[in-house]
C-alpha cells in the first residue's frame, strides 16, 4: 500500500511567473540580441552600475540598517535604498526585514526559518518563494514594529508595487531613450540586471550556508567563504555576521573583501551615515578560542589517539591560560587606548602603560603560538 505524499502547500504564481520570465527573457534574449545588434558600451556601463545599486540597497540597505539596525543613515541614504530595493525585486523593506529576522531568531529550524539551509540549496535559495510554505509571514510584522516609526520604510511599503514598475521599466526605459539603444537598454539594465541582482542575493541564504569555513561558531550552518564574499558585495563572510549580527561589518580583516563595509565607513565620513556598531575585539577573540578548542576535541575524539587523555589535559590547560592572558592582554589594551585618545604627555603614567601593554602583547603572542603548536598535533 502506498503512503500518501504530504500536501504541497499552494503555489504562489506571481513569484513563479516573475522568475521564470525573467530568466528566460534574459538567457535567451541578451546573447541573441549581443549576437545580432550588439550591446553599446555605455549600456554595459549602465547594467554594471543599477545592478550594484540594487546590491548596495540590500546589503548596506536592507540588510544592515534596517534588519540588524546596525548604523543610522541620513533620509537621502535611506530613501535611495528604499528605491534601489524595490528596483530589486526583492519585497518591500518590512517585509524582508521581518523574514530576515525570523531567520536569525529560528536558523536552521525547518519549520520556522524562512529560508532554512537544512532544507536544501534549491529551497534556501529560490524555493521557499515559490509556495505558501509560511502565509502568515505576509501579514505579522510584529518583529519589525521599530522599523514601522520609520517614514521611509511606511512610504515605501505602502507604494512598493509602483516604485517596482516605475524603476524596473522607467530606469531602463529611459536609459534606452537616451542612449538611442530601448531594447538593448531593456534586455540588459531591465532583464539581465534583475536576474543577476537576485541570484546574488538568494546565494547568501543559500551558498553561504553551506560551503565555507566555520571559524567563530559551528551551532549554525552559516559559513565565512571569501569567494562567496566577492559575489555578494561582502556578505559571504557569513559565519561572523551570524555570530556578531548587529556589528556593520561582515569581515574584520583588512584584507576581506567587504565593499558594504567600506560603502559605510565613508557615509559616516560624508556625515550620512552614525552609530556605527561594532563587535568588541576581546568578544571576537573568545568566540574563535571557544570554536577552537572544540573543533580540537572533537578531533581527538575522532581519532582515537593512545594518549588522547593527556592531549585533552594539556589543550584544557592551555586554553585556559590562553583565555586568562587574553583577558589580561584586552584590560590593558583598552586602557592604553584611552590613554591616547586623552593625548597624554610623555609621563611616567604612560610610559609605565605602554611598557605593560607591550609586555601583554607579546605575552598574549607567545600563548597563542603555544595553543596553535598544541592545535596542530591533533589536526
């Protein structure tokens, strides 16, 4: 006797319609039209341009400050994204922000993630947008009420449908008048840029889940991957914006690729954008000690080493005395930067702070080199 399949829960025929048709008319349409008319380069110019403007209004926009509010923004800024992010396609600001938070409260929760990982690239990355999988998430923006004081958020809400026709067909349209180039115009900064513009998107609930490193925590799917990173305007260091979510920044290192970061750092320059959050840095450096000693344990257990005992011992001994100096090494670091910021006299106060502070360092420097020489013997 055969098992009856589960119900579907009913498609949502809009979303389909929209993807499927954008799609095609990009696949098809902008290698004929490349083949036959060509594209002018002012047109390539164009496409580059909106589609960034469209990454720039999820990540910086949507994502950052609305979502995780984690800077404020002056009401051009925050108008310009209104508009990018309906240009798009991608639902009204409160509505993304009110699954996204979802997401962050319930990740990986099958039943309550929107978006979840668990249940495969193909539902985390387009899927779940196709049926009714959770109606309710139409209507309950209980979660988002902050954003509700907001008068740009309420506007764009409440005109999303026109801000979507008037620049997913106007910007384009107009562009092609301009240029001399409609149908080259519509194909490439309509179609093509939409396309783009929302895979991009859709791999940061999808790749950057699944494929990458897990450096500051493993009790999620979330993944740092630098690759990821550079097609998603500096989201894919993932693993750290799910550990840290209200700090603007996805990546810390200097060398990370986070275009969104630097985007804000010079709004904030321009006086456009404030109150910039920040993760503290003793904060980040315990959350990687913890994730490394039990990425080491569990590897022990894996192993099954004749003096796994004693490996376990010393690693514990370790990690807590690398957890004490690093305790020890932030106090004194943050009182030797209060210390210039008050741009103190050479005195015997500082010289004595600075002496100390560089003794922690190297301290601190030396415990870690003993803790990744450990490390490495139950790699």
């Amino acid at each position: 006797m055969n098992t009856p399949r589960p119900e579907q829960p009913p498609i949502i025929w809009l979303n389909v319609l929209v993807f499927a048709l954008t799609f095609a008319i990009a696949a098809i349409g902008v290698p004929w039209y490349a083949v036959t008319e060509g594209f002018q380069t002012s047109t390539l110019v164009a496409a580059i341009l909106a589609t960034a403007f469209c990454g720039f209004s999820i990540t910086a926009g949507y994502h950052r400050l609305w979502s995780h509010r984690a800077y404020e923004a002056h009401p051009l800024v925050r108008g310009l994204f209104a508009i990018g992010g309906a240009f798009a396609l991608q639902n009204s600001i409160l509505h993304w922000s009110s699954d996204h938070r979802v997401h962050h409260q319930h990740v990986d929760d099958n039943d309550r993630d929107p978006y979840s990982a668990k249940r495969g690239f193909w539902y985390a990355h387009i899927g779940w947008m196709l049926r009714e999988y959770q109606a309710s998430r139409y209507h309950d923006y209980r979660n988002v009420r902050d954003l509700q004081r907001d008068p740009i958020v309420v506007w764009q809400h409440r005109h999303y449908l026109k801000l979507v026709l008037l620049t997913n067909f106007g910007i384009p349209a107009l562009f092609g008048v301009l240029s001399g180039d409609l149908l080259g115009s519509l194909l490439l900064v309509g179609f093509l840029r939409l396309v783009v513009s929302h895979h991009v998107t859709f791999f940061i609930n999808s790749l950057a889940h699944m494929w990458g490193r897990q450096p500051y925590s493993d009790e999620n799917t979330a993944k740092d991957n630098a690759l990821v990173a550079l097609l998603t305007y500096g989201e894919g260091y993932h693993n750290y914006h799910h550990a840290f979510q209200f700090d603007y920044r996805n990546a810390i290192r200097w060398w990370q690729f986070d275009p969104t970061k630097w985007m804000i750092r010079s709004m904030k320059a321009l006086g456009l954008a404030w109150n910039l959050k920040t993760c503290p840095e003793e904060r980040v450096a315990r959350a990687v000690l913890k994730q490394q000693m039990k990425t080491a344990r569990q590897r022990l257990e894996h192993k099954r080493l004749p003096n796994a005992e004693e490996l376990l011992q010393r690693l514990q001994q370790e990690y807590e005395q690398l957890l004490q100096r690093l305790q020890d090494y932030y106090e004194v670091k943050k009182a030797w930067i209060e210390a210039k910021r008050e741009r103190w006299n050479e005195s015997v106060e500082r010289s004595a702070l600075s002496q100390r502070y560089r003794q922690m360092k190297a301290s601190f420097r030396e415990q870690q080199r003993a803790w990744q020489q450990l490390r490495l013997q139950v790699a």
